[in-house]
C-alpha cells in the first residue's frame, strides 16, 4: 500500500469514527458544527447548528423529533424559556420563540441586527443588540430596554441578569431591568457569569476567578491562575470548577482557596458537575475533543471518552451527559460503566507480535469484566476477557492483520449486566512492517549468594513492569511478569537471558559472591605457557631437528 493510500485509509478512519469512552446513550449528527449546550424542554434535547437549524433529539432514545430551519446561521445556543417553549437567535437578527413539542413557531421578533449575546432564564429571553439589553417574553413581547455600550456574556440567576462592560459587572433584575449594582472587575470576560447560592462567578482574561456576592455586588475574593479563564464555571455547594488556558483545571472551594489544580489541556466548554457512586465527579471536556471525568475533590481522573469534534458546552439530563461538538456531532453518554485506553496510544505504530493493551475501568455498581477486540475494515475478531477491573490489560495478537489500521476496542459489563451495546471505546493504532524492537531495561544486583533468592526487574521505555517474558538461568526456562524472584546455584559468573516478542533479547550476567573468578588464572597461564614455549619449548624442539 502506497503512503498516499495508506495515509487516506488513516483518514478516513478517524473521519468516520468517534472514539467513545463511555457507554453512548445515543449520537446523532447535523449537517455543520453544534453551537453551545443543548436546551432541554418536552423531554427533548434540543441544539442550535450552524447549517441554520435547530435539532431536536428525544432525549431518552436520540430519536430525531423534529428540525426548524431558521433561514440564517444560528451563532448562539438554544436556550430554554419554560418547559414549553425554547429560543433561537440567528445571525440576521431573527430571534424564533418555537414550541418545544413539535418545533412550530410561536412568534418571531425581528432585532434588526445580529445580536452580540444571548440568554434566557426566569421565563424570558435577553438578547444584546448594539446599546441595550432588551428582555422578552415566551410570547416574544419586549419587556424592557436598558441601554449599555459593551456588553458581555449574559448569565441568568436568583431573579437577575448578569453581564460585563468596561470592566465592571452589572446585575439587573430580570422582571424590569432594574439595576442592582455594578462592580468593578477584570477588563475582558470571555465566559458567562454564573450564579449560585448567592454568588456569582465568572472568569477573566487578567486569569482570575472572580466571586461576587449577587446581592451587594461586593466582590468576596478572587483566584488567579497562569492564564485566560475561557470556560464558563460550573459551581455547587462544594466548589467552583473551570479551566485556564495555562494548561490547568481547577477545583476551588467556596472560600476561594484551591482544592486541586491538575495538568490538562486548554478547554472552551463548561463543565458539569453530577453524583457518582464513590462521590460528586466534574465532567470537563478539552479544545482536542476529550471529555473526562474526575474526582471533585482530588481531580483524579475517573474516566474519559474521546468525541468526534470540539466539544462544546457539557449539560447533564437524566443522569447522562449530553453535548454537541464542532463536527456536527450531538452525544448522550452514561458516565456509569467506562472503559478506557492508557496504552497504547492512538496512532501508535505496533508490529506483527502480540502486545499487551492497558486500560481502567469504572461501573457505578461495580465490574464484572472487561473485554477487548480488534478488528478491521473486513474482519471483526472476538471479544476476549481482559485480567483486571479498576485498572486492567489485555495481550492482544495482531500478527494475522496485514499493515494498515487496526481498530481496539475495550468494553465492560457492571454487577447489574449493563455493557456497551452501540459505539465502544476505540483506539486507532497502525501495523507497520519495520516496527523496531522495544528495548528491555533490567534491574538486579551484580553480587549475589548462591542459593538466596532475589529480585529481578524488566521494564519497558515507560517504566513500566513488563508482562509475559521469558526468562533463562542456567540452560532452565520459566515464564511470567516483572519483577521476578529468582536464584543462582552456584559462584561465579551466571548468564541470564529475557526475551520477550516484541523486544530485543536482553542478557545480563549475576556473580555468585564466595567462588573463585578463574579468569585472571587463565590469561596467566596462557601467558605462561606462551613464554615457556618461547624460552624452552623452541630451543627442544630445534635439538631435534
């Protein structure tokens, strides 16, 4: 197969793939990108699209219910007014109140420009337009104006609206527009205030966290991080969780002092926050399509999934996560029972040998087993059982695959008979024919005693023990993992060899401590012999002749 080829098939794998790492609940496609979170209304799960169109998927089964076409790019998120009925603003400047049962439309308002942002809460739509705020009802009746140059984000919360201009925030009372207060803050936000229990979050450019209280406008505290703050923070009684584009996520206490700060890669998509069977879990998803879950209060990483696409905003219905991404692709996930891959990683080069693959699990009612199978465009292999749950591995043989891509695919059954039955978690990994060998790295002691056990290590380029060797003392062969406890039966010099396919043969030798070297007695006598022949032996030798 030629690169060019080879490369297409690459491609058109990854095009045509999503890589889930968590059991999909349903996924569905647009015709263009997804804009922000969905809206839930009518037992629907409802996203705005770029193509000018709003989706409405049943959100229990996925079921496309129906679509509305807006005539006009959608630059913003649906957003819900009631449980009824749900908002779209296009980029003409029509703003369509539409039914959420069947997508009809309720009533249109025409702002006359494309509005600069957009959000709807305590039954009313706001939308910024050039120098105002304006607030509608379900019925698309203007409520009120209220006239401000530079506005933000909108959030909505506690009965206020909230935005920034000129560096302050501002809160108005969503029933009038009414303003409350305003407070000084950083000069540029890119995220949407957020409030709950009396505060309002957001995030700035200056880095910071901002925490102001929603009644006074005093700001409580702040916490700076290394970089922009891009995310709209999601907050409950236990923190605030958001991510800086200094390559962190963050977990803060109520307080403003840091619970955790764990490397991840930079994110535009607000987090949520949901119960899981060991504790509260914060979903985030990352700007190279990765969502995954950790620990609330450690940020340890649970779990993760790969999407086709950006993810955009995350939002939780019935316990699953829901979301669209920039490739048009809109997700239901169960954050339940994931399985997922450590190693190795996707596009990985493998040869024509058998490999172990590692991964971790997790299942609300705990696992029963995890299974694993490769497969390719023409042939899908079996599922085989995986040793392990929480943290598991598996030897999968690719030497019956011609070069070229291989899928590896990893599933798990909980306690209640639960497993993957849609999409599976997925890893791209290619065949090569000139794979080079990995190289082995041992560790034991050079003296030993003879007879005492002791430890040998072999690890892999990562450090890591490595599984199903074998290993060679002696002329006797036995098979296992690293670390081995082993010993020699003699002094002196002992060869020990590990091989393993896959890898380069690795030998080492081990002295037995109270023998004699004889090597030095050796080279001496040779020497000696040497000599003698020299000195003596050619002087006899010629009497002869």
């Amino acid at each position: 197969m030629s690169m060019g080829r080879f490369g297409l098939a690459i491609f058109t794998i990854v095009l045509l793939s999503s890589t889930p790492f968590a059991i999909v609940l349903w996924s569905q496609s647009a015709t263009d990108a997804i804009n922000g979170k969905p809206a839930f209304a009518a037992d629907k799960s409802i996203f705005a699209s770029q193509d000018g169109r709003a989706y409405a998927f049943s959100s229990d089964s996925g079921i496309l219910s129906w679509t509305y076409d807006l005539k006009e790019k959608i630059a913003f998120d649906v957003q819900g007014l009631n449980g009824t009925r749900v908002a779209v603003a296009g980029v003409g400047g029509k703003l369509s109140i539409l039914n959420a049962a069947d997508g009809s439309l309720a009533s249109q308002v025409d702002l006359g420009t494309p509005p600069l942002a957009f959000a709807a809460g305590e039954g009313r739509a706001f939308a910024a337009i050039n120098n105002s705020l304006n607030a509608y009802s379900a019925q698309g009746k203007l409520l009120w104006s209220f006239n401000q140059t530079g506005i933000g984000q909108l959030g909505v919360g506690r009965g206020a609206i909230y935005f920034t201009s000129g560096g302050r925030l501002y809160a108005l009372a969503a029933n009038n527009g009414a303003i409350k207060w305003s407070a000084g803050a950083s000069e540029v936000f890119l995220a949407r205030p957020v409030e709950y229990s009396g505060v309002v979050y957001l995030g700035g450019t200056d880095g910071r966290l901002y925490a102001f209280d929603s009644e006074s406008g005093t700001q409580r505290w702040n916490y700076k991080t290394g970089g922009w703050i891009m995310t709209t923070p999601a907050a409950d009684e236990g923190g605030i969780y958001f991510a800086s584009n200094d390559g962190y996520a963050y977990g803060v206490k109520p307080g403003g002092q840091l619970a955790f700060k764990v490397k991840a890669r930079p994110s535009w998509s607000q987090p949520v926050i949901y119960e899981g069977k060991s504790g509260k879990i914060v979903a985030f998803a990352d700007s190279e399509g990765k969502v995954y879950g950790m620990d609330a209060a450690t940020g340890n990483e649970l779990w993760s999934f790969s999407a086709y696409g950006k993810p955009e905003d995350l939002a939780i219905y019935g316990g699953a996560i829901v979301f669209g991404t920039s490739k048009g692709k809109a997700y239901s996930l169960s954050p339940s029972a994931i399985c997922s891959f450590t190693y190795p990683n996707t596009l990985e080069a493998i040869g024509g040998w058998p490999i172990e693959v590692e991964g971790t699990a997790s299942a609300d009612s705990g696992i029963d087993r995890v299974e694993v199978r490769s497969s390719i465009s023409t042939q899908t292999g079996q599922w085989i059982a995986a040793t392990g749950k929480e943290n598991w591995y598996a030897t999968v043989d690719f030497s019956a695959f011609a070069a070229g891509p291989i899928n590896l695919e990893c599933r798990v059954r909980d306690l209640s008979g639960r497993v993957d039955t849609q999409e599976f978690s997925y890893l791209l990994l290619i065949k090569a024919d000139n794979v080079p060998l990995q190289q082995i790295y041992a560790d034991s002691p050079y003296e030993v005693t003879p007879q005492e056990e002791f430890n040998l290590s072999a690890r892999d380029i990562r450090g890591a023990d490595i599984r199903n060797l074998r290993i060679t003392i002696e002329g006797v062969e036995r098979k296992g993992d690293s670390p081995f406890t082993i010993k020699i039966a003699k002094t002196g010099p002992t060869e020990i060899r590990i091989d393993k396919p896959g890898f380069e043969p690795l030998s080492l030798t081990v002295v037995g401590k109270g023998g004699t070297d004889y090597t030095m007695f050796i080279l001496i006598f040779i020497l000696f012999a040497v000599a003698a022949y020299f000195l003596v032996g050619r002087k006899l030798f010629g009497k002869k002749k």
